[in-house]
C-alpha cells in the first residue's frame, strides 16, 4: 500500500507545465489499484496559499498505515499563516485541524501500526549560531557558543484530536541532526535520534511506546546516521558510512 502526492512535478515535467489538479491517492501497489483519491483543491487549507505557491510544496509531512483493513492517515498542508493536518481514512472524507506545531517546520510524525496514536518528533536545537567551516579553512569565524534549550523530544499524539498522550523532554546543548523516527513492526517501540553525546558518540534512542520512557540507547558514531528494526522487530540495526550494525533488543 502506498500514499502519494499526484500532478505536482512542475517544472520537472518535460516539456515542462502547469499542475492543474494536484492530488493525493491511495494506492495499491501490488495490483496497481487506486483506492481512494483527495484533490488537494478540496481542501480549505490548500486553497488558503498565498498566489504562486508551489504545489510541489504544500506537504510538509505524510504518514501512513493499514489499519482494520484501511489506509489512514496523517498529512501537513504547510501554509504561510501555521500548518494544517489533515485526517484522511480510506473511504472517508477528510478532516482538517490546526496543526499542533503552528508554523513550527522542525517535526518528523510517523502513525503507530494500530492508526490510532501519531508519534512526533520535535527537532529541539539550542539557541545560537551554527557554523559549518571545512576542516581546511584557516579562517572560520568565532561565534558564542549556542545556549541550551529545554523542551519536548518527542511526543505521542491521539490520532482523532491530536492531544498530547505523553511526552519525553530533554536539554540540548549542541547543534545536532534529528532523522531518525521509527516504529516496530508490533508498534510497541520506537526508534529516535537523541542530541546528547556519551563518550563523545551520538545516540539512538529506543523508546518503549507504551512507557513513553526510553529504554536503551545503542551508539551511533555521528550525526546523520541510519536506523531501523528487523522485520520482527527484536532487533535493531545501525548504519554510519558503510557500517551496519546489528543489535539485540534486550
């Protein structure tokens, strides 16, 4: 099953042309059947864009899952004024709320496998400059070093209201890289990107969803690294460059 965004290629198109009628379907892919079908048109939150937005741009997030035999899922119009999510279940007409980020661009969501929670990450930087300066330059500009900041990491939503279930927080110190958001395949844990170090090494952190604690972390070499879990999901695995690493779930 897949979710995609249909008629927003733009310019890539050859020769290239107007999207007019940009759309999301529901697809199965193994027979090549559409499912359901959503004009972007339709929705409140699409038509409140600016004159000139690309439509290319306007889904900021999508997650998906199967669940009691139909799609649903969660998808992030972004729009200058604060985000909207839209609730769309197969067969169903959508639902648009306020997005529980605002104009916030720095979250990653992904559904739990039982469609009924959204798990959020929330890219938390620390208050500061961050310069990027190649190991060979002689003349990197000094800044202050970045001030800490304290907030929600991540948090599990109710899939229906988007109230907030419970959420973990943390101070970040440094400047870091949050990619990593990943469920179990029984949707009991989650896999995340942790901003502290511990022995001067990046983290990934596995949270117990039920808990909403963290549970182990297991080392990731640097920011920017990769993730995941088995496909029975009793282990996890890591990659950095072209190291891959595989760990038991204890």
């Amino acid at each position: 099953m897949a979710l995609v965004q249909v008629g927003t290629n733009g310019s890539y198109y050859r020769p290239p042309h107007a999207d007019p009628a940009p759309e999301l379907a529901m697809i199965d892919a193994a027979h090549g059947q559409v499912l359901d079908r959503l004009a972007l048109s339709s929705l409140r939150s699409f038509n409140q864009r600016k004159a000139g937005f690309d439509a290319r741009f306007s889904i900021a997030a999508a997650t998906a899952v199967v669940a009691a035999g139909r799609i649903r899922s969660v998808v992030t119009i972004r729009n200058q004024d604060g985000d909207t999510w839209v609730r769309w279940i197969q067969g169903l007409p959508p639902i648009e709320v306020v997005s529980p980020f605002g104009k916030e661009r720095r979250n990653r969501l992904v559904l739990v496998p039982s469609g009924k929670q959204v798990l959020n990450t929330r890219e938390l930087q620390p208050d500061g400059v961050q310069i990027i300066c190649e190991v060979w330059s002689r003349k990197c500009p000094t800044v202050p070093l970045p001030q800490p900041r304290t907030g929600p990491l991540l948090e599990l939503r109710n899939f229906y209201n988007g109230k907030v279930l419970w959420s973990i927080s943390t101070t970040v110190k440094e400047f870091w890289n949050g990619d990593i958001l990943e469920v179990s395949p029984d949707g009991h844990f989650a896999l995340i990107s942790w901003p502290e170090k511990k022995g001067g090494v990046f983290q990934v952190a596995l949270v117990d969803l039920n808990k909403g604690a963290v549970a182990q972390f297991f080392p990731l070499g640097a920011s920017g690294g990769r993730a995941g879990f088995t496909a029975k999901g009793n282990k996890v695995w890591t990659q950095l460059t072209n190291v891959i690493s595989l760990y038991q779930r204890s």
